[in-house]
C-alpha cells in the first residue's frame, strides 16, 4: 500500500513537471529579420519573379513572432510589389511578390522598425 501511494505521487510529480517544461510562452518584441525564401531570382521583364520575398521575424530567444509589419521598398530596377507592407503570419513569416519592370538589375529591401533591413537581388532578361 505504501508503495502504491509512493509511485502515484512521483508519477503525479512527473506529469506535473512535464506540463511546467511544456508551457509555451509568448514570443517577446522583434529582435532579428532573417531572409527566408525568394533571394536571387531571374526573371523575365515585366512579369512577377517565380517566387515571393520572404523574410522571418524571430524575438531575442529565435521564436518566430506574428502580426510584425515588415516595409518593403524597391531601391533600384523598379517593378511592383503585390503586398507592402506584409504582415508576419503565426509562423512569423512574411511575403511579397516582385512584378519586374524594364531594368535588368533590382534591389528590394525589407524592413521591421528599429531593426536592421534585408536586401534582395533579382535579375530580368527578355523571353526566349
């Protein structure tokens, strides 16, 4: 009986630490923007590139962190950007697509307030 006893309470002391170990707090403010996809595409002239820009916002402790708006801005080639700013989903992660221009050579940037900005490199050429 004593034992029972014994081996009910370790077996309730260890679900109650699991659950402790488990609980998931909040990520905490912007920290980091990270390049995630859609970095050094070709494309054709006036057409979107294959692939969205996308970029991850993590918090001091590398948590992805949603709901951060992220500023994009072309700095050079020109083109449209399908979404600006974006904001990141659950998996702090957000997107934008880049409809090239005439130019051959684009930079994009993006941008989360007070934090550093990223840069992304597109090239475009005419159709076969």
């Amino acid at each position: 009986m004593i034992v029972v006893g014994w081996s009910r309470s370790w077996v309730l002391g260890v679900a109650l630490m699991a659950l402790a170990c488990n609980t998931t707090e909040p990520p905490g403010p912007p920290a980091q923007v990270v390049k995630s996809g859609g970095d050094a595409q070709a494309g054709f002239f006036n057409t979107p590139l294959p692939m969205p820009y996308s970029v991850t916002v993590y918090d001091a402790n590398n948590r992805p962190v949603p709901g951060v708006s992220v500023a994009w801005q072309i700095i050079t080639g020109g083109g449209t950007l399908s979404t600006n700013p974006s904001i990141t989903n659950s998996s702090g992660v957000a997107t934008t697509i880049h409809t090239l221009g005439t130019a051959t050579t684009y930079v994009v940037s993006a941008t989360v307030t007070g934090l550093p900005s990223v840069t992304f490199t597109a090239t475009a050429s005419a159709p076969p």
